[in-house]
C-alpha cells in the first residue's frame, strides 16, 4: 500500500512538473523579446554583390511567440551615399518538433534613391536536425525591368570551443538568382563566426565570410562595377555586437 501511494505521488509530481514545465514554455513562447545589434563588415555583399566597402550595420528586431519584426541598417563609412535601411516583419510556424516554416515581407529603402525602394516576399523552412539545413524563395516584383527572384540553401554546424567557453560556427549557402529581364547567376557563402558571451544578455561575435559569385565580375548583374574591378570573389571580415533584453 505504501509503495503503491509513493508511486501514486511520484506520478503525480511529475505531471505537475511537466505541467509547469509547459506553461513555462508558452510563458516564454509569448514573451516579448527584444535584441539589439551594431556590426562592421569590411564589405557589404548581399546575394553576391558587391554594394559597399567599410560598412557600419545597426539593427533592432523584437519577437513575440512565433511572430517577428526588425529594423536593419547599412551605413557606408568612406561614403554619404549609398546608405540602406530595411523593415520586416515575419512568421515562424512549428510543422513539427524539427520543422518550422517562416514567412515575411522586406521593404527596401535606399537613401537619396527612392525610384530604387522596394519590397519583396519570402518564404522558407528550417530543419532542427544535424547541419541544419535551411532552404528560402524570396520574390520581389518591383523592379523596373523585370521581377526578381532567389532561392537559397544553406547548412551549418556549430563545434564547442571549451578552452575559451564559446564555440566555432561555421555555415555554407549556395544562391540562385534570377533578375534583370532574365539575367541569372549564382553565389556561394562560406562563414565562420566565433560568439562570445560577455554577459547573460550581450554577445561579442567575430567572423569571416568568402563569398564568390560566377558572373563576369564580382557586381550586380549588367551592371559595371565600381567597386571592385573584375574580381569574382571577396573576403568580408565583421564583428558585432548583441544585447538581448
């Protein structure tokens, strides 16, 4: 009789346990989270072209439960042009324990260029499994001459670094994109990226990208490049800095 009741109270420790644990989790799942970043790129490349050198790149993005919004903003320090600022705003929706899909807007705005702001769509999905793999269509419509479209996958893995308490990540993406009245070419992204924790709410991360693209230069497609003549690949250095509230 007594083993029967400590196992009776055993069980039912653990359903209010797991019942805890749960409400713990949809309590965090809807929490309103907040992070804040500042990062320099020696170069800012996007899908493969090349759009400035020396770059400072704020952003801000909150998230609740599933849903998630953000600014993000790319200034070029030898220019006063050429600055870009982004709003978006997305869904992420668990298919399963490993699969979730995300879905979103982006509008585009390009300082001095207005004629050049635009928005484009996105949808894709992500896999919590080994290497992670991750794959994303995004379309945006609003180009003078033609739509433009992107597919992306990617891959990545994280290796523990216990001598410095942090960790080696690296990642790879391979880009097709499809723009210009029919124009296409394709880029490949390989990162690594140390991030190291300087407190529970701030992270110092420091990385390397090598991004190459197989069009005739290293700039967007027709058009003439004038930042880097001819070349078809770069190296882009960046550190950052997150804070978490």
């Amino acid at each position: 009789m007594i083993k029967k009741t400590i196992l009776a109270l055993a069980a039912l420790t653990a359903g209010v346990s797991a019942q805890a644990a749960e409400a713990a989790q949809a309590a965090k799942s809807s929490a309103l989270s907040v992070t804040a970043d500042i990062s320099y790129v020696s170069h800012y490349v996007f899908r493969g072209v090349l759009v400035a050198d020396d770059s400072v790149q704020p952003s801000i993005e909150a998230t609740y439960g599933d849903f998630y919004a953000g600014v993000w903003n790319s200034n070029d320090i030898n220019s006063d042009g050429g600055n870009e600022t982004d709003l978006y705003i997305g869904y992420g929706y668990k298919v399963s324990e490993s699969i979730k899909l995300d879905v979103g807007v982006t509008r585009y705005l390009y300082e001095g260029q207005s004629s050049d702001d635009t928005t484009e769509f996105y949808i894709g999905a992500n896999v919590d499994t080994f290497l992670k793999p991750s794959v994303y269509a995004y379309y945006d419509d609003e180009d003078s001459n033609a739509g433009v479209a992107t597919y992306t996958a990617s891959i990545g893995h994280s290796f523990a670094l216990d001598v410095i308490g942090s960790s080696l990540d690296v990642s790879a993406l391979v880009g097709f994109v499809n723009a210009y009245d029919s124009q296409e070419y394709l880029y490949g992204v390989l990162g690594a990226a140390i991030p190291y924790k300087l407190s529970e709410n701030a992270t110092l991360t420091v990385g390397v990208d090598y991004v190459v693209n197989d069009d005739n230069y290293f700039g967007a497609a027709g058009v003439e490049p004038t930042l880097d003549n001819g070349s078809r690949d770069e190296v882009v250095y960046k550190a950052g800095l997150a804070i978490g509230f």
